[in-house]
C-alpha cells in the first residue's frame, strides 16, 4: 500500500495545506522540499513511497526533478506523480515523455488521487 510520500512544491503554503489534506487521506507525508537539491537529499534519506512534484520549481524543473529521481532510484520509476496549478493539457506531452506515473491537478490532489496512479506496495 502506498503510505510513505516526499512533497516538493516551492510554495510553502500549499506544501502546509497539502500535507493536512494528504495525512487525512492516509498518507504519511514523510517530509516537504522547495527544491530540486533538497528533493534529491530527502528522497535519498527518507525513502518514500511516492513523490509528488510541483512541475514548476521556480527557476527549476520538476521535470528535471522526476528523471533524476528515476536515475538515482529507479524502484520510483512510476512512482513519482507530477502536480501542478494548470491543468494537464498545458503539458500532456512532456507528462507523456517523463517517467512519472501520471498528473494530478492540485485542486483535485487527494490520497485517493495518488493511489489511483501509483502502484500498491509491499
């Protein structure tokens, strides 16, 4: 089952409300991260389940972001969800092109919405 989830978004207000949101849901929100570097760290220490990353960073990439996470650990290959404020469309093909799992618009991002795209675990 999937319990364990890392947040990266460079707003530290929604990783605030999506993080309450989310533990209501049944997740465990292991740790937040406004930043590729800091998204990279945690992932390494902490393990998650899933990772959802903002696809806008600032000035960074979450798609960067998603292939590096992929690269360095490979068993989140389709466990990485991309969120966003703008809808799916605006980025269908390179959501197509990266190694994450699916979409989720953040108005609709729920505990349900992650396990529908990401894969049960042992």
């Amino acid at each position: 089952m999937v319990r364990r989830c890392l947040i990266v978004d460079d707003n530290e207000r929604f990783l605030a409300v999506a993080r309450t949101s989310l533990e209501r849901d049944g997740l465990e929100v292991v740790g937040t991260a406004t930043t590729v570097a800091d998204a990279l760290d945690k992932t390494d220490r902490l393990h998650p389940d899933v990772v959802l990353v903002d696809i806008a960073l600032g000035a960074e990439s979450g798609f960067d972001l998603t292939r590096q996470l992929v690269e360095r650990h490979p068993d989140l290959r389709a466990r990485v969800v991309l969120i966003s404020t703008r809808r799916e469309d605006d980025y269908a093909d390179l959501i197509a092109l990266s190694p994450a799992a699916g979409f989720v618009w953040k108005a609709q991002l729920s505990g349900g919405a992650v396990r529908e795209l990401v894969p049960e675990t042992s």
